[in-house]
C-alpha cells in the first residue's frame, strides 16, 4: 500500500477527540479540495511503498488500542479494507475517515466510519455518494466542514432531506482560516441544532505541524 506517514498523536477530530491515536495516512486523494490541510498526502510522489505486514508491524509497535485509516482518501487503495480487519481482529478499535465519495460498502461494520460531506466552498458539493447512506450505521459520524454560511445552510439542508435518524454523531467542523468557531457556534445554538462542534484538536496543540 502507498503510505503517506505513520504516528501516533492526540486524535483531534471526532467523537474520539482527545484519545491517544495512531494514524495511518494512506497517499493519494480523488478530491482537491479549497481548504485542504493535508496536500502532501494527495501526492503519491512522497509517499512508501509498504506492505500490510509492515503497517501492521509498525502500528502494533505504538502499542495503543485506537487506530485511524484516513488520507488522502484512504478507500482508493483496496488493501486499506484488510489492514482494518487484521487491526480489528487483533483488538483494536479502528476508525477510518473518509471523503464520502468511494463506496463504504466493502467496510467491515465493526469499523467507525467518519464520513466527510463536502460542502459549497470545497469546491465538491456534491461528490457525497448518495448510496453510502444505507452504510451509515448509528456507530458512524458525519462530518461537515464549514467555511461559510452558504456551506452551513447546505449542510443543514442535507441533515434535514437525507440523514433520516441513521446517526446522532454530525460534526459541524470550522474552516480555521474561514470561519470562526464563534459564528459557526451561535448559528448552531440559534437554529438548535443537535450536531456537534468540532475543532481541530491536534492544530490548537500542534499548529502547523506535519505528522500530528
Ligand atoms: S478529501 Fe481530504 S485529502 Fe482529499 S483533498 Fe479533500 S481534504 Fe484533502
């Protein structure tokens, strides 16, 4: 498999937030978004070649019980759906983010899938695929990220059309360089959303570092 990088960090997004993690960053992405904060790993030029055995090696040297698979857009590459069922079967709970746009399908439901729905300012409104909602299980988290208000209205139309109870977990996340947690919060409170504020952890901890 292409791999980006492998480390172990504080998970700063999802309801995981705050735990020890390791991730295992998978190259390339079909998505290009506006506000992307991870563009080397859409360049496979960067990126190792490594087998599933290696992965597995070097995240059970972490010796930490949470894994995340994400990108880049980590479903592109087959063998990411094999790396989680050895992670799973060798105890760890394992969680893979995703940008919504490749099929979950194949994704063994023991994983916790945090699923992107990309919003106007992306620049791919749209790329959700709209049949990965009969995979959303009550487990997985949806997550929005907001640059605008023209993002958030269409986040909250999309809840409101097609999320149909499937999942309690939404996580409406700030663009940091667009949008300020503040506006993002008092639209949330004035509309009585029941979805989740999220801010990126690792960032207020680690700002601007690679591999965190
Ligand atoms: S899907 Fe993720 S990795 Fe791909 S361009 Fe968008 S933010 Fe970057």
């Amino acid at each position: 498999m292409l791999v980006s990088e492998i480390f172990k960090s504080i998970q700063g997004e999802s309801t995981f937030a705050g735990l020890p993690c390791v991730f295992v960053r998978l190259a390339g992405c079909n998505l290009s978004c506006s506000w992307c904060d991870t563009p080397y790993a859409r360049v496979p030029d960067e990126a190792i070649e490594m087998t599933i055995a290696e992965v597995f090696e070097e995240v059970g040297g972490f010796e930490c019980p949470l894994v995340e698979i994400t990108g880049g857009e980590p479903l592109l590459q087959e063998e990411a759906l094999e790396l989680a069922v050895e992670l799973l079967e060798s105890g760890h709970r394992v969680l893979i983010e995703t940008n919504g746009s490749v099929p979950l399908s194949r994704v063994d439901p023991r994983v916790v899938k945090i699923v992107d729905v990309k919003c106007p300012s992306s620049g791919h409104a749209g790329s959700f695929l709209m049949e990965n909602l009969e995979h959303i299980s009550a487990e997985d988290e949806l997550k929005f990220v907001i640059g605008s208000r023209e993002d958030y209205d269409s986040a909250v139309r999309f809840l409101e059309e097609f999320l149909m109870g499937r999942t309690q977990k939404v996580l409406f996340a700030p663009v940091r360089t667009a949008l300020s947690p503040a506006e993002l919060s008092g639209w949330i409170l004035k509309d009585g959303l029941r979805v989740r504020l999220q801010l990126q952890l690792h960032s207020y901890i680690w700002p601007g570092e690679r591999g965190r």
